[in-house]
C-alpha cells in the first residue's frame, strides 16, 4: 500500500501546483464592485443562526428604533402559507434596536422559506433547508474581512468579501448537503466596524446557511457580535466578560457544539460552561467544542505557542469527553493526532485575506498540514460511527482535497461529569461581580 501512497501524494501535490499557478476569486472583484453600495449601506443585513436545537432556527438583524419590524415563515415559496412569526425587539448600545426571530418546531431535511420587513419594505423570499438524518457543516476561520491591507480603503475590503464569497460558493456548490456553518472566529478585523460585519454577512450563501461564529481576538471588545447574531443558549454567567459575545453551545443533528471565548482564560468559567451544555445536552452522539485560538497549533513556537491556554482548556475537554476541537487564529490550516483521544482541527484563512503555509517541519502531535497559502475550508460529516473530515484549498472554479482524516469515539456514558461544588460556588460568586462591571460599559 505504500507505493499506492506515494502516486495519490504525488497527484495531491501536483493537482495543488496547478491550482496555485491560476488561482483567482470566482465571484470577483469586479462583481463586488458593483454591489459594493447595497452591501455596505445595508444596515439591516440578516443572519440566521443554528437555534437551540434541530429544531429551531434564530433570525437577526439591526433596525432604525420605531421602524416596523415583523417576518413571514413557511413552506411554500409563495409564502402562501405562512406564519406571522414574533419579533422580540431590543434597544443596542449603537442607537438601533436588534430584532430577534425564533423559528421552532420544524421537520428534518425541509425546505422552508421566510421574508421579513426592513428598511420599510418586505425582503425577497429567502430559503433554508432543515439538516436530515446526517448533519455536514462547513468548518471556515478567519475570514477576518480588512486583514489584506489598510482596513480603510475600499479595494481592501472588496478583496477580502471577494475572497470570502468565493469560499462560501465553492463550498456550497461542491457539497449541497451543507446546513450549518462553523466560524471560529475574528470574522471581522476590526471589532467597532459595522462595515466589516455588514460584508462579512453580505454573501447571499448566508441567507440560506445557517451560521455558528465565535468570538476572535479581533472583536472581543465590541458588541457587533452580539448584535449581529442571535445566538441560542449564551451563557451570561462568566466572570470575565467580553463585550463582543458570550459563550453559548446549541444540538444539531446528534451533535453538541459547544463555542468558547478563548480570549478568556479562566478555568473556572470555562468549566461552567461545558458544564451546562453537557448537562443540558447529555446524551448526543458527538460534543464538539469551537473556539478562536489553537491549543495545538502548527505554528508551535516559543512566542506563539499556547502552552498557557492547554493547561486551561485540555485538561477539560478531557474530562467533559470532547470529541472534536475547531479552532484558528493562526491563518494556519493543520489537524492534530488524537490528543487523549480528541483531534484539533486549526482552520486557516478562508477568505484569503492573511493565508499563511503551514511549516514544513510540523510538531510531532501534527497529523497534517497545507504547505502553500490559499484560502481553505473543511467538510464535517457527523455519522454514527465516525466524524469525516475532508479541508479543501479553493482554486479557480474548483476546490481541490488537500486533506481528509476521521474521528472516531463519540460514545458518552456514565454519570454526568461535575464542577467541584467549592469552585462553583467562587465562580458564581465572581460571575455576579464580572456582570455588573460589563454593565458600565454595555
């Protein structure tokens, strides 16, 4: 078999050259240009969001205080049928309000179809599939949009939302079954640009893809995230607060996912919330955490390595039996060995604002890397079995396999693990002091 290795290696590698010599954007600049105008004046950009559960979905989006808002739901593309879903309305520390839609009690792999009212007008009928019996996500990190020069000029920013559309495209064109993407983090460079959050959400994959995002280091100190999103589940308990999101964790598909602010590095409040989500989802198939830093990164040097951070977080994914780690950061694409018995996966740039190769000598915990510096993406298919994991560099009209690999476990029994009741009790103390100090500032 290994000479059989050697050909598929040699035509990887071959297949990769030849894209990296005719790389370009598919949805190009020029496009961009033109929609240039609409994207960034359009205040109230809509996202959607994964919901509790399977059953659920969460709409958002930003609204002129004392505008009408409302939104239609249903099955038929007429929107004959549908439902006049509430809207929960609230006031934002930017002088807008945020509205906020729960779609709940939908049926798997259906297709359903929803307008809502903004800027004193009904939108287009958009469309968003329900996942069915197996759930495939699209893994992405650090599109980062501002990154690829001057944050303040424009041919920046068209270049990064350029970048970034074309990831969401070939993505969803190479693999339709897609329904939930994952971002593990800094979606913007710039946490205060309402501009850079506006064209992260401009894409129009986005609002037929439900969206998970994490909270970067770019964009810990500013609300955007939370206004942008509506996360289910956010977990407003930590005692180190950051101001751009809160922690939170939602079931898709017999999965647990479980988003973690990394840039908080309190054990105590991290545990609090692994805590809560396995308790509150006990029983699924796979837990798997996303957080924006790397515990075992590819880029594995003194100054970079984050020695600091596994002494917080491992020691917990192990014990709250972790599957699966996403992560980024680094603009480095790698996907670990299993690592007592959990596999990190360190998305690199996917909007080829920042890409950066993999070293070529990787640590020994490294199970692969990609040696050149396209925009990447990964493929998660969460079967019974296994977890399948297959990262593509996007090329020219295409995106080419540069990966795959399997986690296998995902088999969670036995008495539920706990914090020590000594430690919950400092934490809940310290939580109530960490809320009150962020409501000076939020």
């Amino acid at each position: 078999m290994r000479w059989y290795k050697k050909i598929c290696c040699c035509v990887l590698v071959a297949a990769i050259m030849l894209c990296l010599s005719v790389f370009a954007f598919s949805a190009s600049m020029d496009d961009w240009t033109q929609k240039w105008d609409t994207a960034v004046s359009d205040g109230s950009v809509l996202s959607v969001s994964p919901g509790s559960d399977s059953t659920q979905l969460d709409f958002a989006w930003l609204e002129k205080i004392g505008a009408k808002s409302a939104f239609r739901f249903g099955t038929s593309q007429t929107l004959i049928d549908a439902d006049a879903l509430s809207v929960r309305e609230s006031l934002t520390v930017v002088g807008r309000k945020q509205c906020h839609v729960t779609a709940d009690n939908l049926h798997p792999d259906t297709v359903y179809y929803y307008s809502y009212f903004r800027n004193g007008a009904w939108s287009e009928t958009y469309s968003v599939r329900t996942p069915g019996d197996t759930l495939t996500a699209l893994f992405v990190s650090d599109a980062q949009l501002g990154r690829s020069g001057d944050w303040h000029k424009k041919e920046v920013l068209l270049h990064d939302v350029a970048g970034w559309d074309t990831t969401l495209t070939e993505a969803m064109q190479s693999h339709p079954e897609i329904a939930l993407c994952l971002s593990a983090g800094d979606q913007a460079e710039i946490g205060f640009s309402e501009q850079q959050f506006r064209l992260f959400l401009a894409p129009q994959a986005l609002r037929a893809l439900p969206i998970a995002t994490t909270i970067g280091n770019h964009e810990f100190y500013f609300p955007y995230l939370n206004l942008h999103f509506a996360h289910p589940n956010r977990f407003g308990g930590s005692a180190v607060h950051s101001l751009g999101d809160e922690p939170y964790y939602f079931e898709k598909g017999n999965v647990l996912f479980i988003v973690l602010d990394s840039n908080n590095s309190f054990s105590l409040d991290q545990e609090a919330v692994l805590e809560k989500a396995v308790g509150a989802y006990p029983d699924t198939r796979w837990r798997v955490v996303m957080m924006h830093h790397s515990l075992y990164s590819c880029e594995d040097t003194p100054d970079e390595g984050p020695m600091h951070l596994r002494k917080v977080f491992a020691p917990l994914f192990k014990k709250y039996g972790v599957d699966l780690v996403l992560s980024g950061h680094t603009h480095r694409y790698s996907r670990s060995k299993p690592i007592d018995g959990i596999t990190y996966l360190e998305g690199g740039c996917c909007s080829g604002c920042n890409c950066k190769a993999s070293p070529q000598i990787l640590p020994a915990y490294t199970e692969a890397g990609y040696p050149y510096n396209n925009p990447v993406y990964s493929v998660l298919q969460f079967g019974e079995n296994e977890i399948s994991i297959e990262s593509f560099a996007v090329c020219e009209d295409e995106s080419v396999m540069m990966d795959e690999g399997t986690v296998t476990g995902g088999i969670h029994s036995g008495e539920l693990p706990k914090m020590p009741l000594p430690a919950k009790i400092l934490q809940t103390i310290l939580s109530l002091f960490g809320r009150a100090v962020s409501l000076l500032f939020v």
